[in-house]
C-alpha cells in the first residue's frame, strides 16, 4: 500500500508541476507579457491544461485510489497521507465528468478574453470584450451540463462549487440576507453624517517609485523575503503561488490617489503569507495552497483591514509615511488620516471600496452572475443592468465602462462563481480576528512596536499550514470552533464606523 500510495503521490506531482506552470504563464502574461503574445500564449496554456486534465482525470489515478482505500481508512483523518488521497479522490471524481477538451478550451478562451478585456478597459469599451464573454459564458454552460445528473438545487451551485467545495447558492444567499439587515442601516445611518470625514489627504501627488519603495517597508514587516517573494504593478491586482517559496504579488498605483498601491499591497501580501504558510511537507502536492477562497480572502481582508486599516498600525507607520510624502502628510495628524482611510463613501470601484460599502459590490455581482447563467440578462445589455444595479444599490450614477462592468477581470478568466468568496472572506476574518485577540490580548501593543511576526506565526500554525489538508467547513471549524457568522463582522463594524461617525 505505500508502494501504491508513492505512485500516486508522483503522479499527483507532476499535475501540481504543471498546475504551476500555468499560473507563472498567467502571471507573466499579466505582469510583463507583450501585447501581442496573446494568441501564441492562449495555446499554450490550453496545451498544458489539456496534458493536466488528463493526467488528473487518468484511469490509473482511479486504479490506485480504489486500490488505497483501506490504506486511508486506516490512517488518522488528520494526516497528511489520508487528506491527500481524500482530497484527490474528490477531485478525480469531479474532473473524470469534464472533457479535458472543454476545459482547455475554457484556458484557451480565458486567455485570449484576458488579453480583450484590458483593451477594452483601457478604451472603456465593453463592446471590445462582449463576443469573448458571449464565448466563456457558452463554454460554461457545457461544463455545468457535465453535472446535468446530480441532484442540485440551482445551476450556480456547479460554479460555486468550483471555488468553495460544499457551499451552496442558497447558503450564500441566506448569509448575504443576514449581512444586508445590519449593512443597509448602518450605510444609511453613516451617509446622513458623511461630511464628518474627509479623505481629501489621500490625493494629491505620490511619485509612483516613492509609493512602492513604502509599500515594500510595510510588506517587509508581515513576513514578504525578497529571495522568495516578489511585488509587480499590474491591471488588476492579485497574488500567485508557484510554490512555498515563489511567492507572486502584484498591485496598481495611481500617482494622484495613493490608498489603491498601499492597501492592495496589504491585501495581497495577506494572499502571499498564506501560500508562503503551508507547510513544505505538502510541497508538490494539490494540497499545497490555501484551503479554497473564502479562507483565503479571508486573509487578505484581515490584513489589509484589520491590521492596515487599524490606528496602532499607523501609530507605527504614520511617521514613516510622512517622512516619504512630506508635502501631502506633514501637516496631516495621525487621527486625521486613520479617519481618511476609514473614510465610507459609496464608490465604483470594488477593490478600492471602504470595509462597510464592499459587500454590496459582491452582492451585486453575486446576483448577476446567477441571473447571467440563468439566461435572465441578455450580455449586450450588461453594461446599463450594472450601471441600474450601481444606482440601486451604491446610489451612483456610473459615468463610464472602465468604472463599471469592465474594472474586474474575473469574468475575463472564465472564474464565474468566485465571487461571493470575497464576503465570505470578511465575515470569516473577523471570527479569526477574535481567536486572534483571545489568544494576543496584547496584539494591538505589538503593532504600535510595529511587530507583526507574532500574528503570522499564530495564523500559520492554526490555518496556513494545513493548506487544503480539509474542506473549507472542516477547515474554518478547526480555526473558531463553528460555522461561518456574520456576528464578529457585523459587530466590528458597528464598532469601528460608531465610533468614527458618532453613531
């Protein structure tokens, strides 16, 4: 049996290999690729995620799960053997329905639509992109009908599934539901005291190689090694893991607003230290990556906004940042500026929006995306359904694609249900954030030293190592000791924007 389960386990190994060759060609087609690269590199990419297929989804993988079953029955639930073999058991039954075809074609087209949707965002043209989303919606459709015979209770749940194994649409729904009463009355209550906050601070001149060179001195404090991390501008900002020790993070600056660069480094530094944080035993594994999305949002919320966005972080770093910027912050205090980045102010941009107007972003999205599936929004119409639903919800009137239905790249990259894991992910930082307290009354201290290793550790010995070791259910339960609440988040906000507000 451990003969069998070392035949697996370097079959399973060639697959990660190359899984991560396709997230460094994704990662360099975003970061540093020609133009004009594109088409070559959508083959390649297909090519890769064919032979990837094939090898996950192969008859001999099945052969040696169902020759280890006893094998796993007889090892600890915990262990790295057993979750190995239970997670890939799940996978190869998921992948055996999906023609390896399909899926390259969904690559194929992804990354040709990626290529599209920057043009189109760059000339604020929804119309540049629209036939390569016709095209991913289609091919979508028929990966869902590879699922056309299980029992599921909404088309999405397939998609969902995808990113957040065991969550269904209703579940989401349900959770959204709960958020929004406490949500829409503090939002309205916050708006009526709006002029109490300025953010004006925030805008103004920040050369772009002044910004970065600030970004890093924060980043360096979390845990970011320059001889296994890197930082890269980009269209949109995200983060890559090529392997425990290649780490890949990327965020945008603006030379006349300077929040974006600052806090997307945070957020996707929060990424970083989770893929950085699994435990190297898992190297080469499917294992070896953070436990789905949500809990990986998860982090990037809670260092971005919990730790970026808290006052002893900037008791810490506000002298630090006006040395960097004199003519913008010298004259600025400290309770003035942890106010500006507080700032609530309904906005067009998701990545860029304030803790308490976020989730209506995700919201919005949430709904579309299963009213997109549905068949209910004909996608020539997208752009005037967002810009009602922007109105609706955020009460602004969007002035342009770029700041509408084009400023996320998601549904470029085929990643239809992913992104109702963005909410998730804040709820679920703030039921880590109070184990966090119970176990560091004194965190708050730390930061004002502008000690940061102490949270780290404590997230990486309770969540980051365990990578995808169990499912997300398994895995946040391990982390708080129940399900996803929306309680701690709605209380942090409450708390937080009260007392800002004088509410």
């Amino acid at each position: 049996m451990e003969q069998k389960f070392l035949e697996l386990k370097n079959r399973l190994a060639e697959v990660n290999d190359l899984e991560r060759i396709l997230y460094l060609l994704g990662w360099d087609q975003r970061v540093i690729m020609p133009p004009k690269g594109a088409a070559v590199r959508a083959e390649r990419k297909a090519t890769i995620e064919k032979i990837r297929l094939e090898k996950w989804a192969s008859d001999e993988i099945g052969r040696l799960l169902d020759d280890l079953r006893p094998y796993e029955e007889s090892l600890p639930y915990e262990s790295d053997e057993a979750s190995l073999i239970r997670y890939a058991r799940r996978e190869y039954e998921r992948l055996r329905r999906v023609p390896p075809a399909l899926k390259a074609e969904i690559t194929r087209t992804a990354s040709l639509a990626g290529a599209a949707w920057i043009e189109a965002r760059q000339k604020s043209d929804f119309s540049l992109f629209l036939p390569h989303l016709q095209k991913l919606v289609e091919l979508k459709h028929k990966y869902v009908e590879c699922f056309d015979d299980e029992n599921v209770e909404h088309i999405y749940d397939i998609l969902l599934e995808e990113y957040e194994p065991g969550m269904k649409t209703a579940e989401v729904r349900a959770v959204f539901d709960d958020l929004k009463k406490d949500l829409v009355p503090l939002i309205a209550a916050v708006n009526e005291r709006g002029g109490a906050v300025s953010d004006a601070c925030l805008h103004g001149r920040f050369p772009v190689d002044k910004q970065r060179e600030f970004c890093l001195s924060v980043i360096e404090r979390f845990g970011f090694d320059p001889d296994s991390w890197r930082l890269d501008p980009t269209v949109h900002p995200f983060a890559h893991g090529s392997a425990t020790t290649d780490i890949r993070i990327t965020t945008r600056y603006y030379e006349n607003f300077i929040s974006p660069a600052l806090f997307g480094s945070m957020h996707e530094c929060g990424h970083g230290l989770y893929e950085n944080g699994v435990s190297p035993a898992l190297e080469r594994t499917p294992l070896c990556q953070g436990a789905w999305l949500s809990l990986h949002e998860s982090q990037s919320r809670m260092w971005e906004n919990l730790v970026g966005r808290s006052r002893p972080f900037w008791r810490f770093f506000y002298p630090k940042l006006q040395a960097a910027f004199p003519n913008q912050f010298s004259g600025v205090n400290v309770e003035t500026f942890y106010r500006a980045i507080n700032k609530v102010q309904p906005s067009f941009i998701r990545v860029e929006a304030d803790e308490a107007t976020y989730s209506l972003h995700i919201i919005l999205r949430f709904e579309l995306e299963q009213e997109i599936m549905e068949g209910k929004i004909a996608l020539r119409d997208l752009p005037e359904v967002w810009n009602a639903r922007m109105k609706s919800y955020l009460g602004v009137d969007v002035p342009d694609d770029a700041l509408g239905v084009l400023q996320d790249i998601h549904w470029s990259s085929g990643d239809i249900g992913y992104f109702a894991t963005y909410s998730l992910g804040s709820i679920i930082s703030c039921q880590i954030w109070e184990k966090v307290l119970e176990a560091m009354p004194d965190i708050y201290d730390q930061f004002e030293r502008g000690e940061f290793m102490a949270l780290r550790e404590w997230l990486r010995e309770n969540l980051h190592r365990h990578g995808r070791k169990f499912t997300p259910k398994e895995t946040l339960a391990k982390v708080v000791g129940g399900p996803i609440n929306v309680g701690p988040y709605v209380k942090y906000l409450k708390t937080k924007y009260g007392e800002i507000y004088g509410l």
